[in-house]
C-alpha cells in the first residue's frame, strides 16, 4: 500500500471510471494482497510503471489490476507456489498423462508462459517439445539401472530433470489435498 498505491494517489491517479468506490477499493485490497511477495524497492519500481502506464481517456486513473499484476510479474516473478491453474491442470487428466509421459516440466513451463488452459494442439506441441528429454531421462535411467558409469554432466542433468518432475508431482498432491478437504 505504502509502496505502490498511495504513491500513484498522489501523483494524481484516481480510481477507473469503470469501477465504483466499493469495487475500486476491493481491487486495491486484492492488489497488495497478490503483490506481498515483492520487495519494496520492486513495488517503487512497479510504481513508476504504473504512472507511466495510466489508464482512462485522460490518462489520470489507475489500469486494471490484470495489467497491474502482468508489470509486477516482469519486475519480480512471484515465489514457486503453485498457482490455481496450475494446481487444477496437474489434477486433469492432462496433468496426470503428463506426469506418466515425464513431459509434465514442459507442461508446467507452458502454463506458467500463457496462463491459459492447455488445449489439444498446445499438448501435442508439448509432447514434441519433451521428446528429447523423455528419452534421454530413460536413457540415463536405463544404463544407471545396468551399473554403467555416467558422466558429470548427465548425472547432474537427470538430477535436474527428476526435480522438475517431483515439483510437478507436488502439485498435482496440492491439488488432491484440496479435493480431498
């Protein structure tokens, strides 16, 4: 609040004429609940993103929140927790076929790039996109499983990739303990 929103009040941005007081002051509430995770020096910046970026016909009023939260997360991405989306994905059977075919970071990269629901041609893009990977991940897998020896590189990266996987996996948990509530 101190950081962003009193600052562009009084450098004269005024509530959308779109939203009454009430809605106004709700968006505001919800804003700084969503941007807590930034550092003060970030929301300053943010701030004067924001005043050069004003809304309405006369460029005096703040933009909407959705505009407001896309700059933040260019200035500071927010920590790794999962967001709704992501949880809901991960607990669709798109998320659990990805989870089986080992292509779920590629999967999560997606939905944290267009925040939108991933539709039949994105998967297919996806499955392609992973195929390298997949396969070289049970490739490691499968001479680690014979006791062949492994170089640096390929131990690090299969450590890598299972990572990114079980922070797919985590999700997917996050979503069934939500359900299950």
């Amino acid at each position: 609040m101190s950081h962003l929103i009193v600052p562009l009040q009084r450098r004269g941005l005024a509530r959308p004429s779109t939203l009454r007081q009430a809605q106004f002051e709700a968006m505001v509430d919800d804003l700084c609940k969503m941007l807590a995770y930034m550092s003060g020096i970030n929301l300053q910046a943010l701030a004067e993103v924001v005043a050069a970026n004003p809304g309405g016909k006369g460029a005096d009023r703040f933009p909407i929140a959705n505009k407001i939260l896309e700059w933040a997360r260019q200035i500071q991405t927010p920590e790794e927790d999962a967001s709704p989306l992501q949880r809901a994905v991960f607990a669709a059977p798109v998320g659990r076929a990805a989870l089986e075919g080992l292509w779920a970071p590629e999967l999560l990269a997606l939905i944290k790039a267009e925040r939108k629901w991933p539709g039949r041609w994105s998967v297919s893009q996806i499955k392609t996109q992973a195929d390298d990977a997949v396969r070289r991940l049970r490739d490691v897998e499968m001479r680690l499983s014979r006791g062949d020896q492994l170089n640096q590189e390929d131990l690090q990266w299969r450590d890598r990739r299972r990572a990114a996987i079980q922070r797919c996996q985590d999700i997917a948990v996050m979503a069934q303990s939500e359900v299950q509530v």
